[in-house]
C-alpha cells in the first residue's frame, strides 16, 4: 500500500471556512410526527411518490400518487401501491430515497443538485464528535408523511451520461482548473448535449477541505443536467470515529450516500464503497485508514433491489474504489474486497461497472471469484475512469496557467462518456480535458540511453530525450512506444512505417516513459507522492534495423475496447552519419 491510497487525510487548509448548507429535511412535508420507535428500529415511515405537475415541490390536490414507484430505506425495498403510498421500517436513524423511475425526472434543489431522500437523523449529527464540516442538523421527530414528487418526463433507450471522477481540488484554485478543463469541456460539446441524460462524479468529489462544496455544487450546476454524486475517500468527516458518522457533510449536501435510479431503462446503482476505519487509525496530519468494501447493509440493499429488477435489465454500477485495480487487485485500499459477493447478485445480468481512486485508466474483466481474467462473454466488464485531476493537478503549468496534470500511467486528465443504446447495448470514450479531444493516443520513440537521462541533465527537453530523430545505428535498438489511453485487455495496436507490412505492437504492463521524463523534468511542480506508474494500455515495437537515413512516416493503427478504430502517426528522421536525414 502507498500513503496517498491508503491514508485519506492530507492537511487542510488552516481556518478553512465552514459550510452552511441546509439539511436536505425540505422533501418531507410539514406534518404532524409519528410516534416514536422504541429505540430498536421499529418505528414505521410512510408516505406518497406522486406526479408534481406544478412544479411546487409539495403535493397539491391535483398531483395524483404514482404507483409501482420503489422506495427504500437503504436495505429493504418496496413498490409504491395504486395510489403512490409506501411504507417502510426505520430505525432511530434512516435515510429514505425513491429510486426514480424510467419516464421521470426528479426534482432539483436551488443548488441545482436532484433531490431523492430524507434524511431522518432526529438529534442531528452528535456534537461531541467535534467535526471540522458541519454536519447534519437535527430533523426532529420522523414526520408523518415523506413524500416525493417527480416531474413526468418522456426518456429513450438512446443517451449519454458524463462520467467524472477525482476532481480531487484541494482549494479554490483547483476548483477553478476544474471549472476551466472539465466543466468547460462539458459545456463545449454543444452539439452532443442533447443526448446527455445525466452526470455524475464517483468519488473524490474534493480534497479533504469540504468546505468547498457549495462552490463545487454551483459550478456543476452550470452543466444544466441532473448531475449525481457518491463520496470518495477523500469526501470522509476523518474525526469520526468508525464509519457510521463519516459522511455526515457528504449527506448534509447531496443526501442519501448510496442509491439507486433508473433512466432510459437502464438501472443505476451509486453505491458507497468507502468503508471508513476510524479516526484512531489516524496518523500525524492525516486522517484514519479505509478499506473498499461495500458491506452487508449495501449488499442486502442491491439484493432486494435486483429481486425488482427484470433479469434482461442493464446494470451499471457507479462505486469509488475500484472493483480490482491493476495496482493490486488484493490491496484492500484500491480495490474492494468483497467485490465476489456483488457479483453474485449480479451473476447472469447484463451489466458493467465503473471507478475511480487510483488515477490510472483501467478495464478489467472479472471473473465470478472477482479476479481479474481475460475477456469472455460471461465475465463483468470493470472501468477505472481517467481522473479529472490526473495527477492530483501536477505538472508543468499550461499556456493558461492551469496544471497539465497527466495522469501517472501517461493519460491526460479528462473524462468520459457512458453512451446507452436501445437501452441494453454501452460504450465508453475518454474525452482528455485539456487537449486535443479527438486524440486518443500519444506515440515515442525511446532508446535504451533514455533512463539514465532521466535523472540527470536538467536542461535536456522531452522532445529531445523522446523525440522523433534518432542516428541510424540507434534504429534497431529504439522502440517504438505507443499509450492508447482508454486501451485494455480487448484493445489491438499496428504499427506501420512507411508502405512496409504491418506490425503488430505488444502490450506490456510498466510506466509511460513520457510521463516518467515529464515528472523527472518537473518535480518542483509535481506533488510529493506522485511518481509514474506501471500503464495497463501501453503498446510496444521495436524500429527495424535496416531502417535508412531518412524521412519516414509512422502511423498507429488501434481498435479499442469496443473494437471502435483510431489513428495517429508522427515523422521520424534517421540521420546519417553526417548528421543528415537524407
């Protein structure tokens, strides 16, 4: 295990402001209490899932109860009735959540977050607890009626949903390089938005300091789509004590911590795999440890979810830590350990899932003991996502003052695009969030020499170090080294020089030597833990040695994961031994 994986407190920043959020208690109406449990959970909640036809956000006499909506309590899942009422157990402390319906939207909040849950907390988030982010405020006794509304709204089995994770800002000039690569990225694609359904950020939503929340919510918002989020290790209340009480501030802005919605469809299930060990498992100026778990309580919820669910239903599955990650699949800080048991329950669906943590670009196919294979039609398709933040916002600033911030296996920062068809058929594509968004791959040329320049020669540029001009007699001994960024297990890469035969490239699993020379030539602005990392997606062939003096053209030929093409090429000159190309 490294540090920044498994210890998820870094110093805040010192008189860091507080939040001032209010309680997401406004979906209940005012309503005289119910009785109380009798302190072992078996008080009683109920309410209507009706149709807001005015918008008001509080059920009016013409808004008609909606049935067969589901409603859990975070374990037991039910069905609205002919009228819309449900009823569910709650123990002293619940949160309640509607699971939307595909032909419905919910509704949003003046912060432009969706609104689906209650949270039933009745003295609030205990004082003595001493938290630096407030959390929640007292709700008060359970109401007598939890009611939501949703807004009808026509949805097709065609849309795209946008895919953040690890915006990881740590303060409010990294939440602008947000605002200014991704969000900007975002709201570039005009022409596509049209189709994006949704968003949602998995984790790692900031960088301990949660005070920036409110200012995280109204940047998104500008997206102008329902944008959903689930916490990361990094979204952790780290005075709590274990993980009842850590994501008191993550509730107090978006609500219910895990859950689930559907659309187009598709199911969608948010869940929380941030098992939080305690603030006494904490470390000089860093908060406590955590593992990746999903837990019983989760585990029974998705259970009963799915006994709802027609079996030929898609399922994706947003978490935080990755199911298996390639920086070890048995590390219980960057991958889940009982990833087996959720899929079992999901064992014999269409499905695929998606995560972020390690700020790698990875696709996994798992097996039903949860370890990593090859690719085959009965084995579950995991994505790590590209972080936003890449490199935890490292790098070299660009023309614009923002940090480059390449990810550790060579990725640009950046995103991608869940893209739905028929409501059963999905890809995904990486949008980089600063470059050039049609390029999906980076391609050098690397001698055996390169390493030692590493780490002398200060002046030396990446493009010399890396560059397309090599002496003949280096022909045969440099390889040609291609990062096909959302590349994987099902991916195929050519090389082509000139008009000779193809030749296919092999994948190798160790560290872009690109990013590796960026943060050896960099590390004044590079953060102390971030060092370059074996890439699961990097392709390698080495130069024919009777390549001649010249100029020659390389071109990249790949097929993705899903067997989508691309292209890239660049120029290499062969000098003579007069230092000529030609």
């Amino acid at each position: 295990m490294t540090d920044h994986t498994t210890l998820t407190r870094r110093t805040t920043l010192a008189g860091a402001t507080a939040l001032a959020l209010a309680p997401l208690a406004a979906l209940a109406q005012d309503a005289p209490a119910a009785g109380p449990g009798n302190g072992q959970g078996t008080a009683q909640v109920t309410g209507f899932v009706y149709e807001d036809r005015g918008g008001k956000g509080r059920r009016g006499p013409d808004d008609p109860g909606l049935p067969d909506v589901l409603v859990s309590n975070g374990r037991e899942v039910v069905r609205t009735d002919a009228q819309g009422r449900y009823a569910l157990p709650v123990g002293d402390e619940a949160v309640i959540f509607v699971i939307k319906p595909t032909g419905h939207a919910l509704p949003l909040g003046a912060d432009g977050l969706p609104r689906f849950s209650y949270l039933h907390q009745p003295a609030g988030t205990p004082a003595d607890l001493s938290l630096r982010y407030p959390g929640i405020a007292p709700t008060g006794p359970l109401p007598s009626s939890v009611d939501f509304g949703l807004v009808r709204s026509p949805e097709i089995g065609d849309f795209d949903v946008v895919l953040f994770t690890d915006p990881q800002p740590e303060s409010h000039a990294e939440l602008t390089f947000v605002r200014d690569t991704a969000i900007a990225r975002v709201l570039g694609m005009r022409d596509e938005l049209g189709k994006v359904a949704f968003g949602m950020t998995t984790g790692d939503v900031l960088f301990d300091d949660l005070s920036l929340y409110p200012r995280q919510n109204r940047l998104i918002a500008q997206v102008s789509v329902p944008w959903f989020h689930i916490g990361g290790n990094h979204d952790v209340n780290f005075e709590a004590p274990d993980a009842r009480h850590a994501r008191e501030t993550f509730k107090r802005s978006f609500g219910a911590p895990y859950y689930a919605l559907e659309h187009g469809g598709v199911l969608f299930l948010m869940l929380d795999n941030v098992h939080y060990l305690g603030a006494a498992t904490a470390t000089s100026g860093r908060g406590g440890r955590y593992e990746g778990r999903i837990g019983e309580r989760q585990l029974a919820f998705i259970e009963n979810l799915l006994r709802q669910t027609p079996t030929d239903r898609l399922v994706v599955v947003a978490m935080h830590i990755p199911l298996a990650s390639d920086l070890g699949p048995d590390d219980p800080g960057i991958s889940t350990a009982d990833r087996a048991q959720l899929l079992r329950l999901l064992a014999g669906r269409p499905c695929f899932s998606v995560s972020g943590h390690t700020h790698t670009t990875e696709h996994h196919y798992l097996g039903p003991d949860g370890r990593p294979g090859a690719p085959g039609e009965d084995a579950h398709h995991h994505h790590v996502l590209t972080a936003v933040s890449g490199s935890w916002w490292s790098g070299p600033p660009d023309r614009r003052g923002i940090a480059t911030a390449d990810s550790r296996d060579g990725t640009p920062h950046g995103f991608h695009v869940l893209s739905v068809t028929g409501g059963r058929r999905f890809t995904t594509r990486y949008v980089p969030a600063s470059d050039d968004a049609d390029r999906q791959m980076r391609i050098v040329l690397e001698s055996q020499f390169h390493g030692d320049d590493l780490a002398r020669l200060p002046e030396t540029r990446l493009y010399e170090l890396l560059g397309a001009t090599i002496p003949a007699e280096s022909a045969g001994s440099t390889q040609v080294v291609v990062n096909l960024f959302d590349g994987g297990p099902r991916s195929r890469v050519v090389l082509r020089i000139g008009d000779r035969p193809p030749v296919p490239m092999t994948r190798v699993r160790r560290p872009d030597p690109f990013v590796a020379a960026l943060y050896a030539r960099n590390a004044a602005t590079k953060k102390s833990w971030v060092k370059a990392e074996p890439c699961s997606h990097l392709w390698v062939a080495r130069l024919p040695r009777d390549l001649g003096a010249g100029t020659h053209r390389l071109t990249v030929e790949a097929t993705d994961e899903y067997g989508r093409p691309h292209r890239d090429g660049l120029v290499l000159e062969v000098l003579d031994g007069a230092g000529r190309a030609g």
